[in-house]
C-alpha cells in the first residue's frame, strides 16, 4: 500500500493556460485605456476591473510558464480526469453565457443568483451534506446580495431590474 493516496503529479509548463492568461491581460489593459475616455465616474468600475484583471493574469502567465498554476494528472487517471473536466468547463461556459444573455431579460439579481448556484455545482466535487449545502445557499444568497446592492446603490450603475426586488 502507498504512503501517498494522492495521484502522481508532474511539473511542467502550462502554454495553454499561459496564452489563455495573455490573452485575458490584454483584454485588461483594453479595458483599462478605454476607461480614459470616461468620466472619471463611470471609469472607476472599467479601471479598478481592467487593472485587477492583468494583474492577476500576469501573476497566473508567470505560474503557469513556472509550473506552479496547477497539478496535471499522470496518464493513470488520464481519461477520467479529463472526461470530468471537459464535462465541468462545458457546464461553466454554458452557465457564463446563459447569464450574460438573460440578465438583460430577467435582471441581474435573479439571473447572477441562478448561475452563482450552478457554478457552485459544477465546482462542488463530490455530494455535500445538508448542513454544508445550506452554508453553500446561504453564502451564495449573501455574496449575490451584497454585490447587487453595491453596484445598483454605491456605485450607481444601471442595472436590468427584471425580477429584482
């Protein structure tokens, strides 16, 4: 019997993830220039996101391109693996673009909560119990909230009302 129950991970550059990452940063930097021809009102929310934006995929270019952005799989657990991640990020970007089309049509409230939920699923591994699956809800319901309240009220912009309250 093993000592270590844990797959057999190898180090290695991710070049996917770092081109992925490059991308991301200059969609960034884009929206961190564009915001210039804003009032400086309006160009807090593009400038604070845009430059949080390449910072941190700058920080995950350099993880990746270091080996440090993850854990891959040893060829043992290859077809699984990679079947359950497939399955996961076809469901996260099918969630992403359901809630950019229907926020318009159902409002931002109801349609961030929805798919707060179902990103919570899809990066649930394994069944929760009652108790954790409650803690899960409810944390959802407030982050949701709060956000809500935060950009419609402090940060004024305009938001879709659809079935909000």
């Amino acid at each position: 019997m093993s000592q270590n129950s844990e797959p057999a991970v190898r180090g290695g550059r991710d070049w996917a993830g770092a081109a992925g990452s490059v991308l991301f940063a200059a969609v960034g930097v884009y929206v961190f220039l564009t915001s210039f021809a804003m009032s400086p009102m309006a160009a807090m929310f593009p400038r604070t996101i845009g430059a949080a934006m390449a910072v941190l995929s700058v920080l995950q270019v350099v993880a990746s391109l270091t080996g440090r952005s993850g854990r891959s799989l040893e060829a043992g657990d290859g077809v699984r693996a990679q079947a359950d991640g497939l399955g996961r990020r076809l469901s996260l970007v099918a969630i992403m673009v359901g809630w950019a089309f229907l926020f318009p049509v159902i409002g931002i409230f109801v349609t961030s909560f929805l798919a707060c939920i179902g990103l919570m699923f899809t990066g649930t591994f394994g069944r929760p119990t009652s108790l954790r699956l409650s803690i899960y809800l409810a944390v959802v319901f407030v982050m949701v909230v709060f956000f809500y309240l935060l950009m419609s009220n402090v940060l004024n912009i305009p938001m879709p009302r659809g079935l909000t309250f």
